[in-house]
C-alpha cells in the first residue's frame, strides 16, 4: 500500500528549506524563540513531513539531533520549523545544542514525497532510498534514510536499529502486528566547507 504525496521541491526551495532549518536552530539555541516561516515559498504550504538532522563537523562528526515526521498534518514550512527546534532541544540526543556549537552544525532536511507501508521491508527496502519508521504496541521509532549507507548497515540491521529506537525487541520488524513503512523523499544538506547546499534525491 502506498500514499503518494505531490510535493517536489526545486533546488531553489530545497536551499530555503536549509536556510530555515538553520535559522530555527538559531533562534531557538540563542534565544529560546521559535522562528516563524513568514512569507513562505509556494511549496513549503504543501502539507507533508520533514526530518531535520544535525551533525557537529568537530572530531567524528556525531549526531546531534534528529527530529521530525512522515505524515503531512502540517504545512512543510511549519514541519521544518518543528523539526528543527525538536532536533537542537535535548529531547532528541539528550542534550541541548549550544551557542558554541552553532558554527560547527552540518544541517541537512529531508522532505518527505512518498511514504509506503510494508508487509515485507528486507524485500522491499531499497538501502540508501528509503528511511524506515517502526510502529508496535503504542511506541514508534524512526530513522533517516542516509543512514545505513553512512554506517554500512545491511537492510535487517537498519530495521533492528530503528526497532531499538522505537524501544522495541531488535526482531519486533519480523511481528505480523508491526507496522513497517518505508520513506523517500529529497534531501537537502550544508556543505562542511560552507559552499553551496548539496541536493540528494532518495526516490
């Protein structure tokens, strides 16, 4: 079963939707405000989901936050907004980001343009293509779509590590009553030496 989504960002939306992520972040770290989109680009009052993923450039690169959803209640250019402020609060890696730390964030987004839920994720999951969300007995987990290419995690253990997430046995994707489904979309990421936004597409 598969629930399209019309949303298809050019290039020039995806760097605004970058641009806003980061000025969330920013507010939210030096002044605890939550920025308004303001006069959005067409495409942001689509309604559909969008991650937010921060990743510090220092030492290792580790994860700093990650937030967001698949379901398209809201408008795009709210969603990045609440994304983005969830990611940098310590909600998300259990820490909050700080005004130091501000300069050495890689943000990237990815929109969300096709959601499909699975009876069979190690046959239908397309590793580098799609992200995953685990849904079992009242928890949810999720995980972003680059993920297991950047780790080189093989397709069962990109779905034990969101079933993790979601506080769930590693096995519990293998459970008749577990909602498995599968995410494409665009991503859109800051370039480390601060050069134009990178555009990546996981359809």
């Amino acid at each position: 079963m598969s629930e399209a989504q019309a949303v298809r960002l050019s290039y020039e939306d995806g760097a605004r939707a970058v641009e806003l992520a980061r000025e969330s972040v920013e507010s939210f770290v030096r002044h605890g405000q939550r920025e308004q989109p303001g006069s959005m680009r067409d495409a942001f009052y689509n309604r559909t989901g969008a991650f937010v993923r921060l990743q510090s450039t220092r030492g290792r690169g580790r994860l700093r936050g990650c937030a967001g959803t698949y379901s398209e209640g809201d408008q795009l250019g709210h969603a990045i907004v609440d994304a983005a402020i969830t990611a940098a609060s310590d909600d998300s890696c259990g820490s909050e980001v700080g005004p130091k730390e501000l300069d050495s964030l890689q943000i990237s987004v990815c929109i969300v343009s096709q959601t499909t839920l699975t009876d069979d994720p190690i046959a239908d999951i397309e590793l580098g293509v799609h992200g995953v969300a685990i849904d079992a007995d009242g928890s949810h987990g999720w995980m972003y779509p680059m993920l297991p290419v950047e780790n080189d995690w093989s397709a069962a253990e990109f779905l034990s590590r969101a079933c993790r997430k979601a506080q769930l046995p590693p096995n519990a994707w293998q459970e008749d009553d577990t909602m498995v489904t599968l995410i494409e979309g665009q991503v859109f990421r800051e370039r480390e030496d601060g050069g134009a936004v990178e555009a990546f597409s996981t359809e």
